[in-house]
C-alpha cells in the first residue's frame, strides 16, 4: 500500500529532520523527541547515527495516528501523549492517554487503541499494563508498532493486537481491559 | 423620515424570495431536534457545550464539570455550522461561552475562571506593552519547540530556586558573563570538561585549593613557569621525581641533598664548600669506607692513613699535605666530620650528625617531607555514585522517574537486573509489584481484532436522526 502524504509534511521533502519538523498542522518531531520516558534530542540521535529521515517517515504515521483521535469527537475530553519511543528507527511508540485531571485513563485508553485497531492501519497495537507505579497502581500504555517506511511510502500493515501485564504477554490476539 | 414609493419597494426586495424567511434549504430543524423543542438543547439543559481542551500528564488543569444550564437562563445562538454563543444566568452556572464549531473559542465560567482553546494556532498582538500578573501559580507546557526573541534586554528575577533540566545546554554571548555566586557552586561533570580561552585566566582563591587527579595531570606551557609561595613549598613523587633543563639551579641558604646512593657531579662539574664528608668508620678502626679520586689540591687536617701521597707512604697526621713527605708521625685520634647536621636537618627531623641510609629512610618514609601515598578514589567509589554505576548497574546514570523505569523495563534483561530494580524499589521509584503477573484487577471489555460494532462518532449529512444512533462496523482493512 502506497500512503498518500500531505506534500506539505513529507520528511522526503524536507532539507533537513529538526526539532521542529511538522509531521502535521500541529505535531512536529518534537512532540516525540520530548516522550516522557524517553527524552532525548535530534543531536542525541544523530551523535548515535539515527536516520533521521527513517525516523520521520515512520513518525508521520504515528502523527497522522494521533490526528485521527484528535479529530474524533468521542476523544474531545483525553488527549493522546507520547510516552515512549524506541530509537532508532521510531516504529513503535508508547502512548499514555491522559484526561483533564492530567491522568491517565484505563478505560479511555482502552477506547483509544480499539479505535485505532478499527480505524488506522498498523503494525501491532499493544495494550501494556503495568503496576510499576511506586504505590502500586494500575497503569497503562498504548504500544503503536508501524512498519519501517521508505521513501516510496509503499508499506505492508501486518496488523495483530496483544496485551500485555508487568511485560508479560496475557494475550496476542486481544485487547483486554482491566478494571481496578 | 419620507415614506419610500412603491417602486422603490419593489427595488429593495429585488431578488429577495416572497418566503425569505423560511428555510430554503431545509438546514432546520436540525436532525437532532426532531420531534422535540425547538429550543436549543444548551437553553435547555440537555447538552452543555464545552471548548475543545488539550491536556498534558501529570498537570490538572483544575476546571470543576460544569453544570447544565437551566430554562430559561441560557440565551443560546447557534448557527447551522455549528458556532455557539452562549449566556448563561443558570443561579450557580452563570457564563459566557463564545465557540467556533472546531471547539475553539472561549469561556467565561461559573466560578470566574476564564478560558481561551485554541484547535489551530493561537495569535496574540499587542501593538504597545503587554503585562501579564498571575496571583496564583503557572505552568507553561509546549509539546513542540518554544523559541524566544527578546530584541531588548531578558531580566528574570527569580525570588525562590531556579531548576533547569535538560539534554544540551548551547549559551552564546557575543560580550561577556559576569556571575556571583552568594556561597556554593557545587558541579558534576559526568563526561569530560574543555575550556579555550583565547588570552588570560586567573583564579583568585582567598582560601585553600585542592586539586585531586586520578590519572595522568599533564601541563604543557610554552612560555615560563612561575611557582611562588609564601611558605613552604613540598613536593613528592613516590616512584621518581625527574628534573632535567640545559641549566637546574638550585639556591638556597641551607641546602640539603641526600640519597642513599646515586651520583652527584659530572666531568666539569665543580663541588665547592667547606667541608666534604665521607662515611666514617664506625668501628673506629682504619677500613676505608670512603674513597676520593684525583687530585687534592689544599690542606688536610688529618690524613690517618695514605698508601699513596705523592711520595708520602704513611702519613697519620698532616697538616700540609702537598707532599705527605713533611707529616711527623703521631697518635692516630679519629676525629668526626665538622657537625653538618644542620644541613640536612629538617622541621620535624633531627637525624644524626651523618645521613645514615636509615635516617634516609626516615626522612623518605616518617617524615613530613616524605613522599605522600596518594590515592584519588582507588576503589571508584566516587565514580560509581555519581554514574549510578553500583546502583543502577550501568543501565542507566540518571535520576530515573517511572516513565523512564516504565521504558527501561521494556528490556527483559533490565527487568531482571536484580540490582537494578532492587534499588528503585528501594527508593520507592518502583512498587514491589513490579514482577507479579497477575493484575490486581479483574477483566473488563475484550476485542480481537474483527472491527468492533460501534456508534457513530459524527453525523454525517443531512441523513435521518436514526443514523446517528445506529450502530456499524467498520470495514476491516487489509
């Protein structure tokens, strides 16, 4: 499948991948760069011999991931937040979905990734629950795996949901919702 | 005020249809308000109309729900777009709402907070000064860059601490710094450290300066050195002190060099003093312990025993000896060196009248200008706390959060550090329960991956109002 990219935000077309890149209208690489979990800079990525251009393409699909719920009514009242991103390459991205309180939903987030596995083509979509936090508290995030996208924008979307508890795979072919 | 002429009439509503006011093209009612009031559901409570609203993690932005307007409080116009202006005297829910259909626009709440969402770009203009006074708290968050342009001068002044965390730091001054600092500047560096300086640097320190280096401290000067101190001056070096220059002086009014062995002297070299002192015999006998090569040109106060002087084959007693030939015989009385002790007498030694090896030893091994046995973080325990080395096991030299534990959790081998994670439990970064795998929950909704049957999100066109309330299942893609 060919994606057809906003001419206005095709990384191919940009002379060089900075901070303030626009991926969309109003998601710039920035926005990944500053992941929680993961901060880091393009200086960073490039000092380790990131692609930055690899990472953008494959970035854009993430932006146009988050535009699409940005853009959903349903979602007016959570707003989608990148938590992590594994570099080099920037195919999958951890989100959190965080409400107007500044915490993070169970059940909107698990909302968030059905749309998505409804709505957006991908890779693997992860529900990734953990009691990490320091009093013990349910938490999730949503894993967003895309492929590797080159130049020609021409990828395949092999598409699998999983859950996942403590790092621990609970189940591959569903999306599963914990209730506290 | 005249009265218009038919005609004119006429002229004015040209083009205008006979049934201007109805709804030509059936806009209304809206689907949504068949078969009920007409009313806007805002005006009557049934819907309340919220800005669109962008959040960040771990920040509340503290807006209470908003309560539902009463009839017949609410003065609702909403066009057929969608644009909403709202005002509101509900008693406990009074505000004023002004929205664009993107959910931008603004509001004026109940309890007087105002706000202002913006779906796009946000402009603000302001042609004179602007001043902004916040009683309360801020918090600024930008989830892309935020870039700065003062073309004046940028004062910040700061009543409480100021904490700035983040990966590169870039400063350019086209001029200069001047800081002052009221008492500390504690630094950490866990990489290496560079300074340029293109012409001086000088370092006034009022009180001690320490410096303590681990591995080699090399200084290279083109130009000359100057060491001055206005007391002591002590230097060591445990293994070898090396000093070598086409010319070494060393003055002093009391200069001592001792070793225990070793050479001092060279083919043109001249010793000039008032005494040269060899090892005596400490039996009291004759065995030679000494030996002087060459010429002696001068006077000897004694000379015990000389095997060989010009033509004096035993000479005990001389007191010219340009020939020994001259020397009476007399009783042999050894007699010590003149007392040099003060030559080689240091603050805290008062070493016999003879450098003895063991008094040597003494000096090199008990004194106070002995050589120091220095160690500069020998076990890298300095080291290891600063990069969380024995903490974290090299994982990581940072101070973690839990979203970056959250991350650095995802590798298996990470996870299994027991070091690692034993620490963040420690610290309370990390709950006990990070390697159950059973959640302390019970299940809620499941989906595989067939698309879900759903609700619409939107309504789309001017389709009946069931469409909006019937369900449909996307498309599953391929």
């Amino acid at each position: 499948m060919i994606i057809l990219v906003d001419p206005l935000y095709n990384p191919n077309f940009k002379t060089a991948i900075t901070s303030g890149t626009k991926l969309t209208s109003s998601i710039t690489v920035s926005k990944f760069l500053g992941a929680v979990g993961t901060p880091t800079t393009i200086e960073e990525q490039t000092a380790q011999g990131t692609d930055l251009n690899q990472l953008a393409r494959n970035l854009y699909l993430h932006a146009e991931a988050i535009k699409m719920v940005n853009e959903t009514s349903a979602f007016n009242n959570i707003t989608l937040i990148p938590s992590e991103v594994i570099y080099p390459e920037g195919k999958i991205v951890y989100y959190h979905v965080v409400d107007k309180q500044g915490k993070v939903s169970l059940s909107a987030s698990f909302d968030v990734a059905e749309f998505w596995k409804d709505f957006i083509n991908f890779n693997k979509i992860t529900l990734s629950y953990d009691e990490y936090n320091s009093d013990g508290s349910l938490f999730v995030s949503i894993g967003l795996e895309m492929p590797s996208v080159p130049t020609s924008f021409d990828v395949t979307f092999s598409k699998s949901i999983a859950t996942e508890f403590n790092g621990n795979i609970k189940s591959s072919t569903q999306l599963i919702e914990y209730v506290p | 005020m005249s009265l218009k002429t038919e005609e004119q009439v006429v002229d004015l509503n040209r083009g205008v249809k006979s049934e201007g006011m109805l709804d030509a093209s059936a806009e209304h009612p809206k689907k949504n308000y068949f078969f009920e009031s007409s009313i806007n559901k805002a005006a009557r409570g049934s819907k309340v109309n919220e800005l669109k609203l962008s959040h960040a993690l771990d920040t509340d932005i503290l807006l209470p729900d908003q309560k539902a307007s009463e009839y017949p409080y609410n003065q609702v116009q909403e066009t057929a777009s969608g644009h909403v202006i709202e005002i509101d005297d509900t008693p406990g829910g009074e505000k004023i709402l002004i929205r664009h259909k993107s959910g931008s626009g603004i509001e004026l709440r109940a309890d007087g907070s105002t706000i202002a969402s913006s779906k796009q770009n946000k402009v603000e203009i302001s042609g004179a000064d602007h001043t902004v006074i916040v009683e309360g708290s801020g918090k600024l968050i930008y989830k892309g860059d935020l870039n700065v342009h003062v073309t004046g001068d940028y004062n910040l002044t700061v009543g409480g601490n100021i904490n700035v965390s983040g990966g590169d730091l870039t400063e350019t001054y086209d001029r200069s710094i001047t800081t002052t600092v009221g008492k500390n500047e504690i630094k950490t560096i866990k990489g290496s450290k560079e300074t340029k300086i293109v012409k001086n640097n000088t370092d006034l320190v009022l009180g001690d300066k320490i410096t303590a280096v681990k591995g080699l401290y090399d200084t290279e000067v083109s130009g000359p050195i100057e060491f001055n101190t206005g007391n002591t001056f002590t230097t060591t070096a445990k293994d070898r002190y090396a000093i070598s220059s086409k010319a070494v002086g060393i003055t002093g009014m009391n200069v001592s060099v001792l070793g225990a062995a070793g050479t001092i002297g060279g083919q043109s070299v001249m010793h000039v003093g008032n005494v040269f002192s060899g090892i005596d015999d400490a039996s009291g006998g004759n065995q030679k312990v000494a030996t002087f090569y060459g010429s002696l040109v001068g006077r000897a106060k004694e000379a015990d025993l000389a095997t060989t002087a010009n033509d004096a084959k035993n000479a005990e007693k001389a007191t010219y000896a340009d020939t020994a030939g001259l020397a009476t015989v007399g009783t042999p009385v050894p007699t010590s060196p003149v007392d040099v002790s003060e030559v080689y007498t240091f603050d805290t030694e008062s070493p016999s009248t003879f450098p003895e090896p063991t008094t040597i030893a003494d000096i090199l091994f008990k004194s106070s200008v002995a050589p120091r046995h220095v160690q500069v973080d020998p076990r890298d325990l300095i080291k290891n706390k600063i990069l969380k080395i024995t903490e974290y096991a090299s994982i990581t030299d940072k101070d973690v959060n839990i979203h970056e534990i959250r991350a650095l959790l995802r590798t298996p081998s990470n996870k299994s550090n027991v070091t690692f994670v034993g620490h963040l439990v420690a610290q309370k970064k990390l709950s006990e329960r990070y390697g159950t795998t059973e959640p302390n929950a019970h299940d809620g909704r499941k989906v595989g991956l067939t698309p879900t049957s759903r609700f619409g999100y939107e309504e789309l066109g001017n389709n009946a109002i069931q469409d909006k309330s019937k369900r449909f299942t996307p498309a599953e893609r391929s």
